[in-house]
C-alpha cells in the first residue's frame, strides 16, 4: 500500500524554495548593478533607463544581449571599465531613447 502524501508539506517547502530563489534574483540583481557601475547613477536615471530598456525594439535587446554577453565573457576591471562607457551610453540613451520616444510619440 502507498504512503498518503503531506500535501501541506510539500507546498510549504515549494514556498520556501520560491522565497530563495526570489531572493537570491534580487542579490543577484543588486550583484550586477554593482559591478557594471550602474550604481553610481541616482535611482531615478537606473529607473528610467530600465522602463526604457523594457520598451526597446527587438533589434536593440539583441546588441544589448550581445554586450552583455561580452561583458560576462571578459569578466574582470577590464570589462568593468568598458561597461561603465556603457553605462554613459546607456545613460545617454536621451540619444537612444530619441527612437524609443518616437515610437511612444507614434502609438
């Protein structure tokens, strides 16, 4: 004959496990604004280039992806450096954002 299953405490520890993961994202996230520099920008420029990030065309997250993908492959000061030019980019994304805007100002 089978064992009866603990319903309540298999939920319980699949609860446990989805707040782990969830703060382990968060220090993850927390870990990589720190080291692309990021964290020198005031929360609210982070913030609004995030929300432009997230509205960005498909073609522009693929370079993003690409140099980030770079930046995790180089890992080291060296990338650091390079990222926080990014990061002026990224910051000077009023230049990047035109486009973004555009198409906003057109939906």
């Amino acid at each position: 004959m089978r064992k009866p299953r603990d319903f309540d405490a298999e939920l319980q520890a699949l609860t446990n496990k989805a707040k782990a993961l969830k703060t382990k994202k968060q220090g993850q996230l927390g870990e990589l604004v720190i080291a692309t520099g990021a964290d020198a920008m005031s929360i609210e420029q982070l913030a609004g280039a995030l929300l432009d990030a997230v509205g960005a065309d498909a073609a522009r997250k693929e370079a993003w992806r690409k140099s980030g993908a770079a930046f995790f492959c180089g890992g080291g000061a060296r990338v650091s450096q390079g990222t926080r030019g990014n990061a002026g980019g990224a910051s000077a994304s009023g230049s990047g954002a035109e486009p973004p805007a555009g198409e906003t100002g057109a939906a």
